[in-house]
C-alpha cells in the first residue's frame, strides 16, 4: 500500500449504523405478523421476496419498504387488513427519519487523511437517502467526491476508477463487507481494508473459505497507521 | 454559445419516454378507486401525497408506489381490500420493466456532438431505475459521465459543474422541463436549451411570466445547429 491516491470508504457499517435499524425493522415487522405465521419464518419470507425484488428495486430502504407490502400479501393470502400495510409504510418512515448515529475514529481518521490523500465515498443504496445521512453526519467536507454505486461488483469499482482517473493500485477501499468492499476490489488488482461490523446482512455474507488475504482493522482509526 | 464545452442532457422525456407511462398508470389508479371517489379527486390526493413524501421518498418509481398505497390507505379509510395495494405493487412493476422509448433524432444529435464536446447525462430520478434504463436504451456509449442527481437545483449543478471541473460559461443543459433543466441552470450563468415535451407532470409545470429568454428547439436534433 505504499502508492495509494485515493482512498474510497464504504458508509453504512463503516461510517455510521445502518443494519441493526434493519434487523429491529425487521423484528418489529414480524411481531406484527405472529397471528399469520411464526416470526422466524415471516422473516425467511420476506428475505427471499427481498432477494427476488433485488434486481428490480435495487438497495434501499424504499424497496425494503414495497417487500414487506408484498410479504404481508403473500402471509395473510390476500386477506389481512390494512393497517399491516399502514404499519409498514410507517416502518419505512420511521428509519428514513433516523438520526446518523456515527461509529468510532471515523470523523478522525477521515480529517487525518484529508491533504494526504483524495477521499471518497463509495456507497450501494438509495441516492436520495444516502446523501441525507450523509449531510446529516457533518461528514460531507471531507470528502472530494460522493459515489452512489447501484451494485459493487468487479465492473462497477472499474467504472469509478475510470471515473476518478485512478489506477488500481493507487486505490484503497476501506469498508465492512467482505462481499463488496473487500473482495471485488482485490479482484480489479487495487487494496482493501476490511472493518468487520457485528452485524451483517445475510446477502452481504460470505463463506470463509472465499476469503483472500486482507488487512482486517478492529477500529476505523487502524487504517491512518496502515498507510504509513 | 461559443464556448461550450461540456453538454448534459437532461433523460426522462428529453432522450426517452418517461410521464406518459406514469399519467397511464395514474389513470389505472384512478380507476381502480372510483367506487370511494371520483377518478379526478383520486389523482389529486395522489398528487398531494407525493408531494408530501418528496423530501422523503425522492423522485422515481419506488417512491410514486409508495404513495399510491398510502392513497389507497387514506381513500378507503384503511378498509379497502389487499387487492388494491397489489394491484399498486404491480403497476410499479409493470413501470419498472417497461421497454425505453427513444424520442425522434436523439441517437444522431448524441453521436454528432461525441468528440467535440464531453456530453454527459444529468437525470434525477431513482439511480438504479435511471441506470437500467440507460442500458436498455443503447445510449451509454454516447455518455462521458452519468450524473444522477436527487434534485436539480442551482447548487446542485454547481456540484456538477465543480466535479466535472467545468466553468459554468462552458456548461450547456439540455432538457425538456424549464423548471429543472433550464432556470437554475441560467442562474448559475451557464447556457440551456428548451426541447418541450407534449407531456409535463404538475411538479415540473412553471408559470409563464417566470420564463427568462433561453432557445426552445422542437426536436432535439436542432441542438447541433445552434451550437454552430
């Protein structure tokens, strides 16, 4: 890592708290359909349906939102009330509306970098909603350039270092899922970091065995000191 | 218009088809409340709702679904049956895979100004909708970036004008909505051409007497003769 330019971090899980929202969304979204079906299973359900919807509605909280409308749909067969429906546009709402809770080191290592390096932000998700956490988190001055990724695999990091002008290996990802962050990077021959999060999206997950060799930090404030 | 540079073309109903597919479904929607309100009163507490959730939810199809099911909660008093909320989710599915409809000349005007000028897209709308769209139009080859933008406001396209690292006296927009194409991008002091479409939601309607001077071109093909 010794020629590294720019540095690109993922956001949600590196920078600030975004999956537990989703795990207790969905917690509270099978409570309400216990009558139906046990909570455990409400939750396979609505993960397929997600998975399914995937490549149609892409990452985000709005299409979260529209499969749990269908998966309320699919467990009471068409004939459950309303106000599920209601619940869950409620839901949605609720974690649109959400404060940016940062995570640890960020604002520092992300202020230590600037000057030396360009920084970056390099997210999946919804367009609208990640520039609003972004501006909620006082973060936005540190970065030189903001991009919103509809997927992170091989061909979509070639597109935004061709975008930023960069070669691979003056690129380093830093982020928290070993799937996006990690392993379609090494793939393009550029450096990644990886900050593993507690809690991980079952789509996110990889096997142990695919894991290439990886610098892995405990705390974000790790990667300044790698660099050097 | 000497010293154009780069040109961005605004997408939906500038290089494709776009409002018509949503008055079509508007229509359906309408129709398929008419037992608790009049057709006409449907869209316009539709149209309120979306209004409503624009800050939250964002342009394109995802959110405009989400507020067709809360239409529906707030039409039927939260009695209606599922069936109309899935006939909403089917509607937005229906839109999301429509096939792109290009609009006359696009492809040649795209191609005639490739290589003298840096031609850009700059879209609002929903990324992963906007990029699906691209791909299936055959345009993306044409395109030296792809700007997604949450909203088309001056400051945001100084934003561009700034990544882009472009002067806005070198800047030309081209688009079909004068709200959003044309008045904040004279305001930043960069040039724009009209190309009207039949179709303009609500949203995107201006007064007349706000209107500054600017060239309205009735195909789009009639760029490249004003930039000679």
């Amino acid at each position: 890592m010794k020629n590294i330019k720019v540095i690109a971090f993922d956001a949600d899980d590196t920078l600030w708290v975004n999956e537990p929202y989703f795990r207790a969304t969905e917690e509270a979204f099978s409570k309400l359909l216990k009558a139906y079906l046990p909570e455990e299973e409400v939750n396979t359900i609505l993960f397929s349906i997600q998975m399914r919807n995937l490549e149609l509605y892409g990452y985000g909280i709005k299409g979260f939102v529209l499969s749990m409308v269908e998966t309320i749909l699919k467990i009471t067969e068409g004939k459950g009330d309303l106000e599920l429906v209601s619940k869950a546009i409620s839901f949605g709402k609720e974690m649109l509306n959400k404060p940016v809770e940062l995570l640890e080191g960020v604002g520092e290592v992300l202020k230590s970098l600037n000057g030396d390096y360009r920084v970056v932000l390099a997210t999946k998700g919804d367009l609208l909603d990640q520039e609003r956490k972004l501006i909620k988190s006082g973060l936005e001055k540190h970065f030189h350039h903001i991009e919103i990724m509809s997927d992170k695999k091989p061909s979509d990091y070639q597109k935004l270092l061709k975008h930023l002008d960069c070669k691979p290996e003056n690129f380093l990802m830093v982020g928290n899922s070993v799937k996006s962050d990690i392993l379609p990077v090494l793939e393009i021959g550029s450096y990644a970091v990886h900050v593993p999060f507690h809690t991980t999206w079952a789509h996110e997950e990889v096997k142990k065995d695919e894991r290439q060799t990886f610098p892995v930090v405990e705390n974000i404030s790790e990667v300044a000191n790698l660099l050097k």
